[in-house]
C-alpha cells in the first residue's frame, strides 16, 4: 500500500487516497490482532494474570494509535469528497479495529456498534437489501451474544430477527 499511496499522491488522487488510508489501517489492525494471536499461542494465560491490560503493550498501543491516524485520514478526506459511503466504511473498520476498549456488553457489544453502523452504511443501498443486511446482522448480534455474550442482547437480537425476518418474508431466519 505504500507504493498506491505514493502513486495516488503523485497524481493528487483523493478518492484513491482514502481508500488507501483506510486499508493501510485495516492491515495495521492486522498486524496487531496477529501479534496479540502470538502473544496467546506463546503464553495461553497471560490475560488471566490481572496486570496484563493489552492496552499497556507498546505493540498493541503503537498499533493502535498509527491504525487511528490511518483511519483519521481517510474519514477526513472522504468527508472532503462529501463521499459518505467512504465515511461509514472508514467508521466500520474503527469498530472492527476496536478490540481492546470496553464496551457495556464486551464483545458482543462491539459487534452491536458495527451493526448499527453497517446500517447505516445499509441507507446508501437498495431498500430489499437493507432488510436483509440487517436481518443477518441482528442474527449474527444474537449468534454470537448466545455464545458469549449478556443474555439480554441475545434476547433482544433474536427476538428483532424473528420479527424482521418474518416482515420481510426470510422463512431461512425465521425459523432459527
């Protein structure tokens, strides 16, 4: 990416430049979520050990703070091409990236944020399409909180799926 964005910069490419932003982030927050990965394959306890907070690794901060700058850039220059579609996509990948920040329900809280956010993405596409992103996205919400998360999410998420999926004629997710 380093090469795109040089050449994007030479020929003073904008919406090739944010592009190239946001992705140079994505792989940064790759590079993190593989060294976290390592860190855990090396040492399996090491987040049970109270004082282990990966936000006090230099890695993961380093990481963190040049997938910001990254993601930053790129939400500047989509809103300078009043492209907001390039702004929902930036936004989405700050949630994805968004691993180590608490979050009322954890981690199933933070696949809620980028539901509520791929929905909004979702208002720049077609109306049928809308219902079923966001059908998918409460199921996965609800999937994912039954094995893990607060049962009130679970609850709550299936019972939207249920209702969405049935409005929209989805017999696949209504009867799960």
């Amino acid at each position: 990416y380093a090469n795109a964005w040089e050449l994007a910069t030479k020929l003073d490419d904008l919406p090739t430049m944010a592009a190239v932003r946001r992705e140079q982030g994505v792989v940064v927050i790759g590079q993190v979520r593989r060294f976290l990965q390592d860190m855990l394959d090396a040492h399996p306890d090491i987040l049970k050990d109270p004082t282990t907070d990966p936000k006090n690794i230099p890695e993961v901060v380093d990481g963190f703070e040049q997938f910001r700058t990254y993601a930053n850039e790129a939400v500047e220059m989509y809103e300078k091409l009043g492209d907001q579609r390039g702004v929902m996509s930036s936004l989405i990948a700050y949630a994805y990236a968004n691993i180590i920040e608490d979050t009322t329900h954890g981690h199933a809280g933070r696949v809620e944020q980028i539901r509520r956010l791929r929905k909004n993405l979702s208002r720049m596409t077609s109306q049928s399409e809308i219902f079923q992103n966001d059908a998918y996205m409460l199921y996965s919400v609800h999937v994912y909180a039954r094995g893990h998360g607060p049962a009130d999410l679970e609850l709550a998420r299936g019972i939207e799926t249920y209702e969405t999926a049935r409005a929209i004629g989805m017999s696949n997710l209504v009867f799960l």
